[in-house]
C-alpha cells in the first residue's frame, strides 16, 4: 500500500522474558516478526513498546521528578509517562501473549494460567488507559482483546476448554486452531471481514462479563466472543484471533488508516478471507453445525456436566 506523507507511527507492545539468540540467553524484549510485517505492509511504521523488567527500580517519569511505582497503584507518575508515550503515536497494538493477572479482574487465579507477567499488565493497561483518553486508533489482538475487556471493568473465562467442553480455540500451547467467526450485521468488523471469515485462534480464555461500553461484533459458532468495539471511538477493535499470522492486512489497513486520519482500507464485506493452510502439527477440528439464528446471551454459557477437554495441559499461553 502506498501511503501519502509520513507513514503513521504504530506502537506494537512487547513480551520481556530471558531469551536465546545465536550464543546468547539474555534478558530481552520480543515481538513475532509477522506483527511488525503487517503494521509495515500496511503503510505503518512500527515502534516497540516494551515493558520494564520484573523488579526493575522505579524511574522519574516527569519533569517535576514524580516516579512510578513498582507498584499498581496507578500513580500520577506513571499515569504521565504512559500519557507521553502515547502522545507521540498515531495508533497501538497490543499483541497477544500470557494471561493476565486475575485478580485484575476480581478473582483468584487458576493454577493452569501461565504467562502472567505484571509489568506487562501495568504496561498495557497503562498504554490503553492513555489511548482512549486521547480517542487514539487502537487494534487488540488476542491477550490484547482480554486486555481491553479488562481494562473498561469486564472479566474472563479463565479455562475456556472447561466451559465449552472443547479445545478447538487453542489445540495446545504454541499451536493455532482454525475457527470460523460470524460477524454482527451493522458492526465495522461485518465491513472489514465479511458475514464470515475462518481464522486462526490459539486462546484458552476468553470474555466472560463484557466490559462497560463494548459491543461484541463476531462470535465462534460455539458462542465465544470473538471481536468487540468500542462505540464512540474512531478505532477501537479487538479480535480473538490472529489475523497476522495468516498476512491479513484488512484490519490492520482499517487502524493504519484511522492512524493517518483516512476511511477504513478494509476492503468490501465480499473480501474473501485470506486462506488458512492446512497443518500437519494442528489437529482437524470438529464439524460444528451452524446455530439457528437467535440472540446470544454477552456471556458463554456454561456447558452441563463437562469435563476439561482431554490431554489439556497445565500451563497455557496465548501466542
């Protein structure tokens, strides 16, 4: 896509974990390249947003010496700095990752949860909570979608393979599981993608209660929320799936597009999806019937006497 003046600048939020590269295992800050391809081929200009290392000593973050704290207590401090980042992007990204801290939530957290990092947590949170304030283009994909949720008051499923009685949404960590959407009549995600669209998910939590102001605009055919907005902003999308990892640039075209102040780039609603190839290493998920046609409680109902989906390991992450 050719773009016209500056490309706008997109931050994309990061994992920091201990990693290995060629003969090195350091400390470091990492995104999935496709991320940044994406943003890149959709006419943006990528900056990574990394959060601080676990521990890490608190930082001024204004000129008048205010710091954060190694805390969550949302200090002004913190507040400021998150405030000054965002000011100079024109749209984020927040990728997918590890499960958020449930207590963020208002619950205890499952001994099955894996990933959880706090700094990211306050990181993104932060990052959010500065961008709607400002109405900034924002796309949440994934763990990014759960932060969203989160962040306006809502809470998660924390094992979705427990209420479904399935775990075709993510086969087992680090794979994907290929799902069809069905998107809202009337919503942006119906013009972006399509009635329908098969993509790519590899997540074991999902919305429970819906956060204030959100609207689900596409849901799995088993009921699980998979995109919500955020009426009254100019972009605020978010998407269980991971349209990156298939090259499909529609929604990520539509937050580069609100970024440089341009309609959606989304393409017609006849778009067809970009194809998802079939892999040795996902097993082939179950044929679910269409549901009939009726309204959908925001919630997923829990299944009856279902037990956890067999060979479900212990330790889950989002990709």
């Amino acid at each position: 896509m050719s773009a016209v003046g500056p490309r706008p600048l997109i931050g994309v939020t990061t994992y920091r974990q201990v990693t290995s590269w060629w003969a090195w295992e350091r400390d470091a800050a990492l995104v999935p390249g496709t991320y940044l391809d994406v943003v890149e081929e959709s006419g943006g200009e990528a900056l990574l947003l990394a959060p601080r290392a676990e521990g890490a000593p608190a930082v001024e973050s204004d000129p008048s010496g205010s710091s954060g704290s190694s805390g969550r207590s949302g200090s002004s401090g913190r507040s400021d700095r998150y405030r000054r980042v965002v000011a100079a992007l024109d749209g984020l990204v927040l990728i997918g990752g590890g499960d958020l801290d449930a207590t963020l939530y208002g619950e205890t957290t499952d001994a099955r949860n894996g990933g959880t990092n706090g700094c990211r947590d306050d990181l993104e949170l932060g990052l959010l909570g500065a961008a709607l304030q400002i109405d900034l283009p924002v796309l949440a994909v994934c763990r990014g979608l759960q932060v969203l949720n989160v962040s306006l008051g809502g809470s998660l499923v924390q094992q979705l393979p427990d209420r479904i009685g399935s775990s075709r949404h993510q086969p087992r960590p680090g794979a994907f599981g290929p799902i069809t959407v069905v998107t809202e009549e009337g919503s942006r995600m119906r013009r972006l993608i399509g009635e329908r669209a098969d993509v790519l998910c590899s997540h074991h939590q999902a919305v429970d209660r819906l956060g204030e102001g959100l609207v689900v605009t596409a849901r799995s055919e088993d009921g699980v929320v998979e995109a919500v907005e955020l009426p009254g902003h100019q972009f605020v999308v978010g998407v269980q799936w991971h349209p990156e990892e298939t090259g499909d640039l529609r929604l990520f075209g539509a937050l580069v597009a609100a970024a440089a102040g341009r309609p959606d780039e989304g393409g017609p609603t006849t778009t067809a999806s970009p194809s998802i190839p079939a892999s040795p290493s996902i097993p082939a998920s179950p044929s679910i019937p269409a549901r009939a046609s009726q309204a959908t409680p925001s919630t997923i109902p829990a299944t009856e006497n279902t037990p956890a989906a067999a060979n479900t390991p212990t330790t889950k992450e989002h990709a």
